[in-house]
C-alpha cells in the first residue's frame, strides 16, 4: 500500500515470524470467526468455525507490547472435526454466564454416500460422511465475571436440552425409519437438522434467551444433492434451563410463500409428507442472520440472508446463480412484557483513551429482583452477520431495573441502580 505502513500478503504456511517460529494456523473453509472473552481476563478471544475441519480457539495472551493469540481448542476439548457454520453467544440456561451454540450439519443419519459409513464423531478420510454432524451447544461452567485460568469451562450438552417438538414438522430424527440401525436415536438440540446462521435473542421479552438459527437446503432442494439436507430453519422458545420449545410454525418464521398453515394436520405427521409437513422446497438457501429492534417497538425482529444456489433441471446443474436471494425479515408482533435497551459509548470516541467507541467487549448485567442476565457486545457472530450493538435485555412483568452493571473492556467498572423500563438509555464509560 503505498500510502499506508500496511503490507498485504497471502497466507504462506512457511512463514515464520524474527524467531524462526511459525506463523499462522492453516483451517479448512472458514465460514464464521466470533471474539469475545470467554475466560472473563478483560480481552477478546477468537473462535473459528471451518467447514470440514476442527473448531479453532484462539485465547488472546497480549501485551502492550505484543500481540499474541495461543491456540487452546485441543486442552479444551473442542477441537472436534465438524461442517462448523456459524456461532451465536447467549446465556441459555440462566446462570449469569455466556454460552456457545455451534451450527453444524445436523443430523440426517440417512443422508451419506453408500461407499461410506456413518461415524458420530463426523470424522474425514476422502470425503466427511453426511449427516453425522451434530449442533454444538457449550454450557459455560465458569462463575460469572470472575477470571478463568482452567482449560475445561465448557460441556456440549446438545444431548442433555430437551425440546418439545413441533407436531407440524418434527425432525426426521424421530421417525424410527431415519435411524440406521448401528446408531442410537439422538436426544434433545441433537435431533435437528442443518444450520447457518444463529442468533440467540429474547424474541418474547421473558426475560430469558430464545434461539433461532436459519435453515438452508442443498441446491434450495433441487437436483440429485437436493433431498439431503432439508433444513427449514428452528425458532426455539426458552421454557426453562435445558428445555426449549420449537415454535417454528407458531411463529412464522419460515420464509415460505405458498405454505397453508391451516392445511396442515397435526395428527398425521409421517403419512403423507407432502401433504403434512412443510416442504424443504419452499425454501431459499439460509445464510446469515441477526437481531434488531427494526421498528423500535422494544421487540427484537430478525433480519436473514439467501443465496439462490445452483438451478437443476431433469437432475443437471444448467446453471449457477452467484447473486443473493430474497432478504428474509422476520416482525416481531410483540406483546406485554418490559424491557430495556442500552447503548453504550466508550471513551475512546470522546477523549481518545479508554474502551472503544461502541463497547465491544463490554459485559452486561441486569439484575431484577432475584433475576440476573447477562449480555457481551460483540461484533459479529452468526455467519458474516453482526447483530444490533445495543444490549436488549427482557425484563418480563419488572417495571425497573434494580441495578445495572457493566464491565468495560478498559477493566473500568459501572453500577447504576432503580432505571425505569421500557426505553433505551445512553451509557457512557467513566474517565
């Protein structure tokens, strides 16, 4: 760059830094990177999603001086090989702490090449066997905001959440003639089907942490590949810690034009599908997704993208369409219950030191009576998406935060007590 120090160079996997030592980690297909600070030590770290390959985890080991990331996946024991998609951060389970969910494949235990054999460990050698890829949901087992020196903070707990199925369009794991005989019947998050993006957001204002992820389809289920991986996309409502609820129909989140709800029978899910469930047909190919207040009405909306694939004709690619879709926006018809919004404004934008200008990094915390939520800022997620940077938090029936606490990525510290619900407030970082 001739008007700028900045040197541009393509990734060598031979290059090595003044020391002699190695640069770079090579990946599979990279298709989401998420940071945020996972071990509570005040810096962000980086999480890397390929497809066709391990999960990468970076923790950020910087100084002053120098900027150093050191690989940690494998001493956590997440170094496992996956179609890694997207990732969305939220606390699922209510313990005041920022858990993981992973888009992955999903399962479709009869989606793989007769040559090959399925494995649940979606291991590789010539090609990765289909459908044996599951969700990744990683319980953070860590206390609060405190600062974490052990390797072994998250669980997957995909198998141990509960999910009450839609009867509309159950996954295909629970019918019995799915399941390969050499494998078990998965349990829970495990059950479903394949993702790209995913966000988790408070869609009912109930004060606990919804998830949507987006469907995709092979080829928008055309062609010979198209039937593999029919993937409508799942709305989750939270019930409770380890239990959610699919309301994917109920609410409406499919982007579907000629879909009749009425038509469909609840009590002949497996009879007739085409008749019976809604068609994987009718959908474009779900990439990225985010959360935003779009209206302003205190209720987070979800905003998605499309690509259009490949078009088929009689089981032949006739061409392929590199150009996006349809944008998917999903309203949010609202309802009763508080909430807040925060925006927070570091002060790098107002004196040029301190935390940066919109908070990214920052932690969160909302207290209400015996109720305590947590949100990071953070700059991207899902998969090339980046949600709202104002924390939206639901309060259900409180008409007042009891306390609100944020911790700056500066290391500074911020309590503000009784704010009134219902509107967005301005926080800016102290000197």
């Amino acid at each position: 760059d001739q008007n700028s120090n900045i040197t541009y160079e393509a990734y060598n996997p031979e290059q090595k830094d003044r020391n002699g030592n190695l640069v770079g980690d090579p990946t599979g297909q990279t298709h989401s990177v998420l940071f945020f600070d996972y071990d509570n030590d005040g810096d962000q770290d980086l999480w890397v999603a390929n497809d066709g390959d391990r999960l990468h985890i970076y923790r950020n080991d910087s100084t002053k001086n120098q900027i150093t990331f050191t690989s940690v996946a494998d001493k956590m024991n997440l170094d496992t090989v996956g179609a890694w998609m997207g990732f969305a951060i939220g606390d699922y389970d209510s313990d005041s702490d920022i858990d993981v969910f992973i888009t992955n494949l999903g399962f479709h235990p009869r989606a793989y090449r007769p040559s090959q054999d399925p494995k649940p460990d979606c291991s590789y050698f010539d090609q990765f066997e289909w459908g044996t890829c599951l969700h990744f949901m990683l319980n953070n087992n860590s206390d609060s905001n405190t600062q974490i020196t052990s390797e072994n903070i998250f669980s997957e707990s995909s198998e141990v959440i509960n999910v009450y199925p839609s009867k509309l369009m159950p996954p295909i794991s629970l019918d019995p003639d799915s399941i390969h005989k050499e494998q078990k019947q998965p349990l829970g998050l495990s059950a479903y089907d394949f993702g790209f993006g995913a966000t988790f957001f408070d869609f009912d204002n109930d004060a606990d942490q919804d998830l949507y992820y987006l469907g995709s389809t092979v080829d928008r289920g055309e062609g010979p590949g198209g039937h593999i991986f029919p993937g409508a996309g799942r709305m989750f409502e939270n019930i409770k810690p380890n239990l959610f609820r699919d309301i994917t129909i109920e609410a409406q989140v499919l982007d579907v034009d000629r879909a009749r709800y009425h038509k469909l029978d609840p009590n002949d899910i497996y009879k007739d599908i085409s008749l019976h469930r809604i068609s994987p047909l009718y959908h474009e190919n779900g990439k990225g997704v985010v959360h935003i207040d779009t209206n302003n009405d205190g209720y987070l909306d979800l905003i998605g993208s499309n690509s259009k694939g490949a078009l088929w004709e009689d089981e032949r690619q006739v061409s392929f369409i590199e150009t996006g879709g349809p944008i998917f926006t999903w309203i949010n018809p609202g309802g009763d219950n508080n909430w807040i919004k925060i925006q927070l404004i570091g002060q790098m934008a107002i004196s040029g030191t301190g935390s940066n200008a919109d908070g990214i990094g920052s932690k969160i915390y909302v207290t209400t009576g015996n109720k305590k939520q947590i949100q990071e800022i953070h700059a991207g997620s899902s998969y090339l998406s980046m949600d709202s940077l104002k924390a939206e938090f639901g309060l259900g029936s409180a008409t007042k935060i009891d306390m609100l606490e944020i911790f700056w990525p500066s290391g500074k510290y911020q309590k503000i007590k009784n704010i009134t619900s219902n509107q967005t407030i301005k926080v800016t970082e102290p000197k």
